[in-house]
C-alpha cells in the first residue's frame, strides 16, 4: 500500500512515511494510490464481530508491510482496552428510523479518542523501528488536543505541542489538556481562532529547515491514519443497520471524510450529511458552490468553530477525478484570494455524497432540550447540531447521527437547555484538582517557533 499527495508533487510513500510525517512535503494530503475494497459479503460478515476486529480487518488494509498483524492486533486490543463500554461505538436508538452512534466512551470522552489511541501505538511502534525523535505539533479547537495529549503523553523520544485558541474551549476541555501530568506535554493557549493555530502549525510545516531540525509531525486528522481509524464505525453502524444516511457535526472534514473513505471501500452509505453551525464555510460551499471562509464565530459547539476546514482539500482531489494539478492550484488560488468557485462536475460529484446543513445556537439548545424531553437522554451541543435537522426527517433508511462528546465536557450549554446539571463522570471529576500549566502566547509564528525550539531536549 502505497499514498500519493493531493498536488501531486510528492513520492509514494508507505504508511509508516506518513503516518511519521501526517503532511505531504508538498503541502498536501496524503491518501491511498488505490483504495482497498471490501465486498458487501466481507461488510456485512462484519455484523456481530467486536469492534476490535472489524478494526483489524480495515486497518490491515491501509498498513501493508509497515506492521505485521500480530503488531497491529496488539496495538489495537491495547487502544480499546481502556474505554468505557465494550461496543467501543454503541448505536442507541432515539427514534424510529434514528439513532446516535456514541463515539464517546474513551478517555477523553471525545470521538478523537477512537482513532488517536490507535494512532498513538502505531506512532510509537513506528518510531521504535525508524529510531530518531519526532515533534509533535497540533492545533485543536477543544479535543484533538486532549486526545493527543492521552495518546503520547509520557512516551519516550516525543515532545508534544498542543495550540489551543485562548478562551475558545469548555473550561473541561481546557483542563484536560492543561492539567495533564506528563513531561514532554506542552500546552500553549493562543491569543486567537483555531483557524489562526492551524495556519501557524502550517507554517511551521512549510518552514523546510525547522521542520526537519525538529523532526516536525502532525497526529491531527491531516494525518491519513486518524480517517483510516475513524472509517471503522461506519462499517460497524452499517454492518448493523444496513445502508443508512450518516449526519457529522463538521469541522475540520475529518470525521465526514472518513465516511467518504468507507464509501470509496465499498461500503454502502446513502448519504452523509455535513452539520455545521455558524461557521458553516463547508455548508455554503456544497450548498452555494463557493468555498469562501467568514469570520470566525464563538457558539455553544466550540470543536467546530472552524472557518478553513482542512480535510476538504481530500473531498475536492476526489471529486475532481483525482487531479492533483487542479486541486494544487484551487488551494493556491483559495490561499491567495480567501475564496474558491468549485467548477459544476466537481461540485456535483461532492453533492452526490454529501448534503449539508448548519444550526443556530438557538436550534442546538432546542435540540438538546428536545432530547431530553423524549428520550430521556443528554446530548451535548455538537451532537445536538447534528441533530437539529434530521429529528422530523422522514427518510427511507435510517438516519444515524454521530454523537462525538460526551455532555459533560458542555456543561453550561447543557443546564441552558435542560436546567439539568450533568454528573461528572470519575474521568472529568479529577481534573478539577489538577494543577493547570499553560503558556499564553501572540498569534505569531516567531514566537510559537521559539516557544518550541527552546523546548526541544538535545538529541
């Protein structure tokens, strides 16, 4: 198995290259020179098997001689073994027709917990194999940080350096990156967006002599290995439900690219369906035909305040038949413009996967409410965006709404909607006694840079 970049300008890597790398040196994105295939008797075989399993068995498909499989069932049997329930990702029925597929029962209570513990192992392992250090360097909109954080904390010949925007995460979320014990963890709140954190994290990127003295590389969902783990629970949800329509609350494309990914495998989906909330730069551009990205916009979903969503840059290569010379200078062109008219056979592969909605601060706590109301169950604020438009939807098939963090992370937007505090559960209560230790620093590339090179410990 073999990975191209989306412009084109980068060798076939294996997947441990860019499992080590997660950018193309091309500045695009990495993903298969073919993808694998699974017949409908190997999909629905699925049904019935742990999660861990039909975790193998799509995951071997991406690794090819990277990792034996006894090394791959290993590291998966060890990701898994510390979530909270034994499905990894139950489907929990809400309605006729519609369910939440709960991806929030791992250590950090976020879905990003299912495919970085993966990636986390196989991180490692790889680095083990290659030798050398690896830096690693991520900008979170509240919990790609935490779950990285969980995933390669304390491990040897690592440094972790985690942007968060400053005043932009759950209090929860910030405590679970910034009270983590660990030595080679380095937390730095932003003066800024997410967007402004991941540009910087670009930057440094593109930066070719400090990216390579600092062994620079990114566990983020532009790391292929993060979708490849995520497409995991589109199977199991259809191995169960048969073809169903998959609603995403979206931000960076990464969770949504993943099902995109599962179709490309075989897998039959319906429909996905892009949620957003205010910062809806994905939903204008499926819905109007032009990606151009606003300002960004705080609300009561903060993991999706994203204006610029990374991972799309995977759905246009794709959509546009896979060529890398259009999709390398549509990101050019949306990189020196701000604004991207996606050509109508582009546009119209994109629609024939994807819909897309978003969803007022007002309808998410109606929404939760709503839930609550019904079926006795607490939503937090993304998994409500999600849900917002899809509760009254009388669609054939069923409908499942991927439910991404735990309540508990969102308390205030919970007890608005419901008047309901949500117990902490043991994971969170705890964090509330840690010791905080951040820095706050400029939306600046110099100082971010000098931040890290003055923590990087000698080879």
């Amino acid at each position: 198995m073999r990975y191209i970049s989306t412009r084109g300008q980068a060798a076939p890597q294996d997947f441990a290259d860019i499992l080590l790398a997660g950018l193309a040196p091309d500045g695009g994105l990495f993903l298969p020179e073919v993808w694998p295939q699974l017949s409908a008797d190997e999909i629905f075989g699925f049904a019935g098997k742990h999660y861990t399993t039909v975790a193998f068995e799509i995951l071997k498909r991406f690794v090819g001689d990277s990792f034996s499989d006894a090394e791959l069932r290993e590291d998966i049997q060890a990701a898994y073994s510390d979530f909270d329930a034994p499905e990894i990702a139950p489907l929990v029925s809400i309605g006729p027709k519609h369910y939440l597929l709960e991806l929030f029962h791992g250590p950090t209570l976020a879905f990003k917990d299912i495919a970085m513990q993966v990636l986390g192992r196989l991180f490692a392992r790889a680095l083990a194999k290659k030798g050398g250090r690896a830096t690693v360097v991520a900008a979170t909109s509240g919990d790609t940080g935490s779950a990285a954080i969980a995933a390669l904390g304390g491990l040897p010949n690592i440094e972790v350096f985690v942007m968060h925007p400053k005043g932009r995460v759950s209090e929860v979320q910030r405590r679970q990156m910034t009270t983590a014990p660990f030595a080679n963890v380095h937390n730095i709140a932003l003066e800024g967006t997410f967007d402004d954190a991941q540009t910087i994290v670009k930057q440094l990127f593109a930066d070719k002599a400090f990216a390579s003295a600092a062994h620079l590389t990114a566990v983020n969902s532009i790391n292929f290995a993060r979708i490849a783990a995520q497409a995991v629970y589109y199977f199991t949800a259809t191995a169960k439900l048969g073809k169903s329509t998959f609603v995403v609350p979206t931000g960076n494309f990464g969770d949504v690219f993943a099902g995109e990914a599962a179709m490309r495998m075989g897998l039959p989906i319906e429909k996905l369906v892009v949620a957003t909330n205010a910062n809806d730069i994905v939903a204008r551009g499926l819905n109007d035909g032009v990606y151009a990205p606003g300002s960004a916009q705080p609300t009561l979903s903060p993991s999706m305040d994203i204006q610029v969503a990374s991972n799309f840059e995977r759905a246009l290569f794709e959509a546009s038949g896979r060529d890398a010379n259009w999709t390398r200078g549509a990101m050019e062109e949306f990189a020196k413009n701000k604004s991207l008219t996606l050509p109508p056979k582009v546009l119209s592969e994109l629609r024939s996967r994807y819909e897309a909605v978003c969803a007022t601060d007002e309808e998410t706590l109606a929404t939760i409410e709503r839930v609550s109301r019904i079926t006795g169950r607490i939503i937090d604020p993304h998994t409500a965006v999600a849900a917002a438009r899809q509760l009254d939807q009388g669609r054939d098939t069923p409908t499942v709404i991927l439910s991404t963090a735990h309540p508990a992370k969102f308390p205030d937007a919970v007890a608005r909607a419901t008047g309901q505090k949500v117990p902490l559960p043991p994971r969170l209560a705890a964090l509330y006694d840690g010791v905080e230790r951040v820095t706050v620093l400029p939306h600046d590339l110099g100082t971010v840079r000098g931040f890290i090179e003055g923590r990087l410990r000698p080879a």
